[in-house]
C-alpha cells in the first residue's frame, strides 16, 4: 500500500491525466452507443413465466405488453360525435406507430365494454407486439405525445400501463446534486478547510462518474434495470464520499503531528487505506452475493452497484493520495497552520472531548444504556413482522404524472382491478377442453374477489384458449394476490381433472407477484449466506469469535429495525404521501435483498473502522476496558461524521419522486443512523465491556489454520489515533 501511495503522490499528473482520460473515454462511448437498461421480471419457471412463454410461441403479438389510452369528458359523453372525431383519428394514428400490433377502441365491437357505466370515461387497449423492457423509449414517447395531442377542451387524455410507467420515469439529477451539496457542507463544517471538504467529494464523484458509465455500457451485456444506475449513484456517493473522509482525516492528523505531506499521505493509505480497502471489499462481495439467488434482475442490480463501489475504492487508492499532492498543507484550515507556525505540532486529545466522556458514560453505564438501546430497536423493529412484500403499481406514481392519472379514471369508471387484469392461458389438448375452458370461465364469474371475466373465442384445434379476469381490488392488494392462489388452487385444478387442459394465470399482475413468493423464499438463503460471509472475514479481521457473532447480530437487528422503518411509511402509509410516495402498499420484493447487501457492506465500515482501533490498542495493553474506550473516544467522531454524510445523500433521494427510490433512500438513511447512533455508539461499545476479555478469544487451532490479514497495521509510529479529527461536536 505504501508503494502505490507514494507512487500516486509523486506521480499526480500521470494519475490524474488518466483518470480524466478514462471518463472522457466512457462519457464519449455512452454518448455514442448509448445504454441499453431494461427492466425484466421474468422468472423461468414460475407459473405466470410459463403462461407468457406459451403466448410468445403461439401468438407472439398477443405475448407483448399492453397499455391504455383513457379518455374522460368533463360534458357530454365519450359518444358524442364531436368527441368521436377527434379520438378515432387518433387511435388510427397510434396503430402504424412502431411496436404497436393492434388497437382496440371503445368504438368497436370489440371494444364495447371499454365504455365506463356513465359515459364520460373510456379507454382504448394498446397492444404491444413485445415486452416493456425491448421498447425504445423514443417509441414510447411517440405513442404518448401522439395521443396527448387531442388532450384539451373538454377532453382529458392519459396513458396507462407498464410500457408507458417505464418510459415516464424520470431518474436521476436533482437528488444526486442535493446530496452532494449537503454533504459539502457537512465536510467544511467539520474541516474549516475548502480543499479538505472538496477533497471527498471529487473523490467520490470521479469514482461514481466512472461507475455508472460503465455499468451504462455494460448494460449490453447482461440484465440492469432502469433504477441501477440511480441505485449505484445512491450507493456510490455514500461509501465514496466516507471512504474519503476516513483517509482524509487520517492525514490531516499527520500533517498536525508534524509529518511532511508526502509521508503524511503514505501513512494514510497505509492505514486507514487498508480499512478501507477491506470495508468497500466487504461491500462489494455483499452486493455480489445477489448472484446466489439466480435472477436476472438482481443479480444486474448488485453488479451494477459494486462495479460504482469498486471504483470510488480505486479512486480513494490512487486518485486521493495524488490529489493530496497538490494540496498539501492546505488540508488544513488557516487557523490550524497558524496554529502550528505558533505552537508547533501538536497530538490529537480526542480522548479528552465530548466522544471521550461518552466512552467513560457507556463504560460505568453499560447495563442501562444497553437496555435502553436495545428496547428502541425492537420498537422500531415491531412493525417489521407485519411486512408484505409485493410491487406497488401506478397508484403510487406521483400524482401529476400520466400513469397516475390514467389508474384513478379507470379506477373510478371501471374498478381497481381494471389496473391489473389477471390472464388466464390455457394449453388445450383436444377439442372438448374448449368446452371445459368455457365452463372455466363460468364459474369464474361468481369466484370471490373476481369483478368481470371476458373469454376470447377459441378456434377449432387452437392451442390455447385465453381468459382475461378482473379482481375486484388493485393489483396491488393483498386481496388480487389471494385470488391469484385462490385460482390455482382451488378453482382451476377441478377445472382441469377429467381433461387434458392445462391452465395458468399470468398477466403482469400474477408475474410480479409470483416475483415476490420467489424472493420471499430465498431471503433466509441469502441472509444465511452474507451473515456467514461477514463472520468469517471479521473472524480473519480480528482474529476473535465474540467480535464477528456480535456483528452479525448487530446487522440483522440493524436490518429489522430499517425495515420497521420502511413498513411504518410505506406500507402503513405513515408519511409516505408527505414524500410523494403515493399511499400506503406493499414493500417492493425485491427491496430486502438489496438492502440487505447493501446494508451488510455499510455496517462492516463502521464495524471495521471501530473495531480496528480497539484492536490496536488491546494488542498493546491487553487491557479490554482501555481498548474499548480508547476505540469508541478515537473514531466517534469520523464515524458520526461519515454516517450524518450518508443519512443526507441518502435522504436526498427521496426528492426523485418515485416510490422505489424512496424506499431505498428511506430505508438506507434510517438504517445508517441506527446503526451508527445506536449500534455503533451504544450498544456495541457497552456489550464489549460487558464481555470484557472474552472479546478477543480465539481456539488456538483456529488460530493456527486462519490466514493473517492486517486491516490497520498498528506497528507503524503513527503520533496520533487514526479517526479524531473533524470535530462535529464542540469540546468544552
């Protein structure tokens, strides 16, 4: 580490010049080729897959996604003959567009239930010749602005369905900006110092600028969704800006001690480098263990997101220490190099501060502050055991977007499950299944929780027969995913016995919710897996057992306490339409996962960055007492500076405006502040006094076959602690 260190310092042009080439080299290639992000919730296997992959090799055109062009009259009727000439026109145009295979207006025959019961509000069906995810955009925006053209005088004109949520999504800019912007702020508060308080920041945004333009090209290649680059930035920012700061902190110590910059900046790398190093590591692997659950989907968004935090790593080890060689001295505000001209170098007192009788408060406390602790995290806890996983649907959109709109007039002409008709495919082997298909469909019609059912005609020696049913809910309601299993397992199994038809529900609908039943299993296998990953590589850290069980506890009540958070806004709806978020619903099924990995990687940071300093100071004293306190005294302050950075640029992102995004920004700010406030500064620190020696136990076996591994070498003469210096809190 030294040798890379000095190497950038003394080579900081060279270093420079290349990471300004490789941006410009990937901006360049993205603005040329473009990206290729789309969002797939394919599941093969699933029942709801199986359905949309017999529709694909039967009717390819019937296979594609659908949408809705809703019309509403403010006077008179959708029937009206003035009405009528300005609409069919339209919808004409709308059917030669690209990607369209057929329209169906409420003027046909076909379409004569598409007329609502008091005649001011209608829709047209679009249907799409392939899935949301292989539409360009631009396609998709043609069909929009086409059909808003006639929107006015009377007439109101929205755009429904998945196609059209896909292409309105606006991601992106504003809340990266706020955050970053909020952050600055943090770090001159804390530094005194414009160029320590910039340092971080450019760090992290040459680290987040090269991550997402490449995860933009590698978009090509594999599975990411459109919300991956706003994730990566959202995730890039926070542990950019952090990593940053820790070795920025640590040489502004050794510039205070006494030591020239050069070496300042080596042993930086050197020390807080290495944790570093090993911190965004951890986060990377955590991010790559999506790759265990086997989809798509995720597996894209966690590549996507370590490839970001991979580079904002490569960027605190080579961009930093060369960007330390041309500031120098002036890391440190004025008033701290008058300090020195007049008083010479001087140590850090971070023992003696506000973080210093904090430690003394947990040492002689550490029954009462634990329990205290402990019983607000199980009740911001609680509401976690009542969460529901699923996938919100338009309802949610803000409500001045079109597909907002588009959901509450057909929610009010036609029901709340016109939103998300469930598609019943049925793979007909002979001609009397027909018949049986049919009498299906009858009895479907007074099957609970069911508003309408529409048969299409079944060709003699067709192969598959398709039933369109309506709940009587939203799709996203529990109640539309109990009737999806109340069809599967009690209606169509008797449907199907004496018969060779074989029948499965899909639709959109069915397949988000067969997306999260999948999830739903595979959640205890993947916390199984990032769990036991985090104990071993703490195992190795640190050479102890209590130290990685402690740890893994820590993360997961962490975690539980996050997703109390989460159900209390938006599933409960406490605030969520405060934040735009639409009102209450399911949390997204994909959202624990992610979380969970993400959550993982940023509580091995503050884990590392704490622990590591008690280790220190335990191999040289072996005294535990001593070593806890002198750990929490010397990086409370980096740590609740690093975690108050995070909480902001997380918090930004919920100003994007949409429901998934909020939930990431809301769920990773409050687990941040738990951890760090709570977990980190309370309750860790008093369950290792409590412990005492048994802290630092290792079976001299396991010793024996474990590989040494220094996080942060104590065997170098550093004059200072490592994490004491930006002083968020006033000394007295």
């Amino acid at each position: 580490m030294s040798a890379l260190a000095r190497w950038c310092y003394q080579h900081r042009y060279v270093v420079l010049g290349l990471w300004v080439a490789l941006l410009v080299a990937l901006g360049t290639t993205t603005a040329v080729r473009g990206t290729s992000y789309q969002d797939d919730f394919s599941l093969p296997g699933s029942e709801s897959f199986t359905a949309l992959e017999l529709l694909e090799e039967a009717s390819p055109a019937q296979a594609g996604d659908t949408g809705q062009i809703v019309f509403h009259t403010e006077n008179g009727l959708v029937s009206d003959a003035a009405v009528q000439q300005r609409v069919s026109p339209m919808l004409a145009e709308i059917a030669e567009l690209p990607h369209v295979a057929a329209v169906t207006s409420p003027y046909d025959e076909a379409g004569a239930g598409q007329v609502g019961p008091d005649g001011t509000i209608a829709f047209a069906n679009i249907q799409f010749d392939t899935q949301a995810a292989n539409i360009p955009v631009e396609d998709v925006e043609e069909v929009i602005d086409t059909a808003q053209a006639i929107d006015g005088d009377g007439l109101q004109v929205e755009l429904g369905g998945q196609v059209i949520q896909a292409a309105s999504q606006e991601i992106g800019g504003t809340a990266e900006l706020i955050g970053v912007a909020a952050a600055a702020v943090i770090l001159f508060i804390a530094f005194g110092s414009f160029f320590a308080s910039l340092m971080p920041i450019l760090v992290a945004l040459f680290g987040v600028g090269v991550g997402i333009l490449t995860i933009g090209q590698l978009s090509f290649g594999m599975t990411l969704s459109t919300i991956a680059p706003t994730l990566a930035a959202l995730i890039g920012l926070g542990v950019g800006i952090d990593y940053a700061l820790f070795i920025v902190t640590r040489y502004r110590n050794n510039l205070k001690s006494g030591i020239d910059p050069e070496e300042a900046a080596i042993r930086a790398l050197n020390t807080s480098g290495r944790a570093v190093l090993f911190a965004g590591g951890t986060v990377v692997i955590a991010l790559l263990g999506l790759l265990v659950l086997g989809v798509d989907f995720l597996a894209g968004m966690g590549i996507g997101a370590a490839v970001t935090v991979l580079a904002t790593v490569l960027a605190a080890m080579t961009l930093l220490p060369a960007a330390l060689g041309f500031f120098g001295m002036r890391l440190l505000s004025r008033r701290e190099r008058q300090r020195m001209a007049e008083d010479g170098p001087s140590a850090s007192h971070a023992q003696e501060g506000f973080w210093g009788r904090w430690a003394n408060r947990i040492a002689s406390r550490k029954a009462v502050f634990g329990v205290v602790a402990t019983a607000l995290i199980l009740v911001l806890s609680l509401p976690a055991l009542s969460v529901r996983l699923g996938l919100s649907d338009s309802g949610n959109d803000p409500e001045s977007s079109t597909t907002r709109q588009a959901y509450d007039l057909l929610a009010e002409g036609f029901g709340p499950g016109s939103n998300g008709p469930l598609l019943l495919v049925a793979e007909l082997g002979a001609d009397s299944d027909a018949q049986a298909l049919t009498a299906l469909a009858s009895s479907l019609e007074s099957t609970p929780g069911v508003a309408a059912v529409q048969a299409a005609p079944v060709e003699p020696g067709a192969p598959l027969g398709i039933v369109q049913v309506i709940p009587t809910s939203s799709p996203q309601d529990e109640e539309t995913s109990q009737l999806i299993q109340r069809l599967r397992q009690d209606v169509i199994p008797p449907a199907e016995s004496g018969t060779t038809m074989d029948v499965y529900v899909g639709g959109a609908t069915a397949i988000f919710d067969d997306f999260a039943d999948e999830l739903t299993s595979q959640l205890p296998l993947f916390i199984g897996v990032i769990i036991g990953l985090g104990f071993l590589l703490l195992l190795i850290a640190f050479r102890s057992v209590v130290v990685p069980l402690t740890a893994a506890v820590m993360n997961l009540i962490a975690a539980a306490a996050s997703f109390g958070v989460l159900v209390a806004v938006f599933q409960w709806g406490w605030g969520s339409e405060l934040i735009g978020a639409g009102p209450g619903g399911p949390v997204e099924a994909f959202l624990p996962v992610i979380m969970l990995a993400v959550l993982f990687g940023l509580s091995m940071d503050y884990q590392v960055f704490l622990v590591s300093r008690m280790h220190e100071e335990w191999h040289h004293t072996r005294d535990n007492a001593r070593a806890v306190f002198v750990g929490q005294a010397e990086t409370g302050r980096v740590i609740t500076a690093a975690a108050l950075i995070m909480i902001v640029v997380f918090s930004a992102f919920i100003l994007e405006g949409q429901r998934v995004i909020a939930e990431f920004g809301v769920g990773l700010a409050a687990a941040v502040a738990i951890d760090a406030f709570l977990i980190r500064t309370i309750l860790v620190p008093a369950l290792m006094h409590a412990f005492g020696n048994a802290n630092w136990w290792l079976p001299g076996w396991l010793d024996r076959i474990l590989p040494h591994l220094s996080v942060d070498p104590a065997d170098e003469p550093l004059p200072v602690a490592e994490e004491s210096s930006p002083e968020l809190v006033s000394r007295p």
